[in-house]
C-alpha cells in the first residue's frame, strides 16, 4: 500500500497560555479526523514569559507527533514562522495562528484543494470578528498601500494562514534574505495559488499579541522587502520643488516687469534659492537612491526565477 501522506501544522506562541490547550485539542480533533494523512505539529514559542513552553513540555511529552522550537527571546511572528517551516516534514504545510481565530476545521476542505493541484492556498478573511475598529481599518489600508507600492501583487485581506505544498516550502527556506515578509514571499514565488475564504473569529482567549509597535514593524518590513518605490518618491518631491522655485521665479520676473506689485526685496532671491536647491538636494538624492536600491535588491539575494518543473533535462 502506498504511504500516507503527512501534514505539517506550523504554530507560533507567543504568551499564549491561556489558548495553548484549546488549540491543541481542537487542532488534534481535526487532524484525527483526517484518517487519510499522518501528521506533525510543529509549535514555535517565541520567547513567551509565562507558562506557554512548561504547558506545552507537559503535552509533547505524551505525543511525540507534537514537537516544539524554542525562542531564547521574542524574535516576532515571521521569524516563528519561518522557523518552523525548517523543521517540517511534511508534504504539505497548514501554517495556522495559535487563538484559533481561523478555525482549523476548514483544512479539509483546504486540503482538497490541494489533492486538485493547488499548491499555495491562502486563507482570505471574509468577515473578521470581534477586532476592533482600529484593527480593521488600519488591516485595510496596510493591503492597499502595500499593493500600491509593491512590485508583486500581494492579496488583500490574507494572513499567514496558509496551506503550502512542500516544494513552495523548500523554495522558501532556501531564500537567503533575513526578515522574511511571508505573506509577500508566499506570493512572490508564483506556483498554482487558491483563495480559501473563510470567516475569521474572536481571539479564543486572551489579547492580541500585535499592538501597534508590532503591526508598524511588520507593515514597513512588508513595504521596504517588496518596493523601491519610496526611495523614488524622493525624485518627485524634488522636480516638484523645482517647479515651485521656476513658477516663483517667474512670478517675481513679472511683478518687476510690470511693477505689479512691489515686492519686498531679497524675497524672490531667498525664496528662488531656497526652493530650488532643496529640489536639487532631493533629485540627487534620488539618484543615488536608484543605486541603494539595486544594492539592496542584490543583498536580499532572492534568486532571479524559480524553477518549477523540468521535462527531459
Ligand atoms: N505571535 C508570535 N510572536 C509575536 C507576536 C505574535 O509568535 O511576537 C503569534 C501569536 O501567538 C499568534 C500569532 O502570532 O499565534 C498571531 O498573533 P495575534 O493573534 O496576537 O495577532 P492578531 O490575530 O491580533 O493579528
Ligand atoms: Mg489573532
């Protein structure tokens, strides 16, 4: 008979006693159901400082399917999660939040997708509930800026719950870039994705472990490792200034001309230089921003493409 296939369940911690329980029952639950596939849950704990790692200690050592990575301190959620792909052994990958907010009922229907030929499916929330106004408006206008300003289109409205094939995975871990912005990532590599939609729930227990420091730090690592745009930003600000300094100077040329009106001396020579020169600074800027850019493109050292199949090579 052939061998089952195996599913890999990656889940960050981070203070998360309150939920740690709940979410291993119910993940168990769902995945015991799946008498089709063996499976792993692989656990990272992020440097939580309350009981989050003896409780979990207590589970893995009566279920050796359950294995747990753990932080010297608080390295953040992509770093969690980035680690736990190194360590799975699966076919196929379900990266899922440990509050429960995305239930983890859906994986079979997810699963399905994936026996089809999708190998990247992605979680997109619906209806998101029990989030705060704030939450849901600052989540919003996070998509559109970075689909704005990004070079790879990312999905709106997606986390990182995720179901991934392997080979998405191994693509992944072998990217050599630090700071690894998943969900921009998960994207980038191409490969057949598939929208799952879901509704996304209230925290099972306890608080958001993403105050708005956190959020701030993931919106600008996601915008900074997917976008140049910024740095070019700088050259419009400068021609625009530029511009102001040419209309003035030519406002100034008139009023003398016509004696228009009498304007106090040495404001159009201070206004003119004042205005123009911080045009230059920022157009130079600029350029040598163009050329930061490159060097930061190349430090990332994402390969060029990824293969996907060869046939007869
Ligand atoms: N998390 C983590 N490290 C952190 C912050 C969060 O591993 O520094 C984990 C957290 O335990 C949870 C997941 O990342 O499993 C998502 O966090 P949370 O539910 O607090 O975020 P929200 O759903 O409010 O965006
Ligand atoms: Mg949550």
């Amino acid at each position: 008979m052939k061998e089952k296939k195996k599913i890999s369940v990656v889940i960050p911690m981070y203070f998360e006693e309150e939920v740690v329980n709940e979410c291993y029952s119910r993940m168990n639950d769902v995945l015991n159901k799946l008498d089709k596939y063996e499976y792993e849950i692989i656990v990272v704990d992020d440097g939580s400082k309350d009981n989050t790692l003896s409780l979990l200690e207590e589970l893995a050592r009566k279920d050796n399917k359950l294995k747990i990575l753990s932080f010297s301190r608080n390295f953040g959620h992509q770093a969690a999660v980035t680690a736990g792909l190194k360590y799975v052994s699966g076919d196929v990958i379900l990266i899922i939040d440990a509050d429960m907010q995305d239930p983890p009922e859906v994986l079979e229907e997810m699963l399905e997708l994936w026996e089809q030929g999708n190998e990247v499916i992605y979680g997109k929330r619906k209806v998101r509930k029990g989030e705060s106004k704030f939450k849901l408006l600052s989540a919003k206008m996070f998509y559109r800026t970075l689909n704005a300003l990004s070079d790879v289109e990312i999905p709106v409205d997606t986390g990182d719950f995720r179901l991934v094939d392997r080979k998405v995975v191994d693509v992944i871990n072998s990217l050599p870039e630090h700071n690894k912005f998943l969900r921009g990532l998960f994207s980038w590599v191409g490969y057949k994705q598939k929208a799952y939609e879901y509704e996304r729930k209230e925290r099972f227990a306890g608080k958001t472990k993403y105050p708005l420091k956190k959020m701030l730090k993931l919106a600008s690592d996601g915008i900074i490792s997917f976008s140049t745009k910024p740095l070019k930003m700088l050259g419009i600000l400068g021609i625009v200034a530029i511009i102001i300094s040419i209309v003035i100077l030519i406002y100034a040329l008139i009023s003398y001309a016509f004696n228009l009106n009498q304007l106090t001396p040495g404001w159009t020579s201070i206004m003119v230089a004042i205005t123009f020169f911080a045009g230059v600074q920022l157009v130079s800027i600029w350029v040598i921003s163009e050329y930061i850019g490159r060097i930061y493109d190349e430090t990332r050292r994402r390969p060029q493409y990824i293969i996907d199949k060869k046939i007869n090579i």
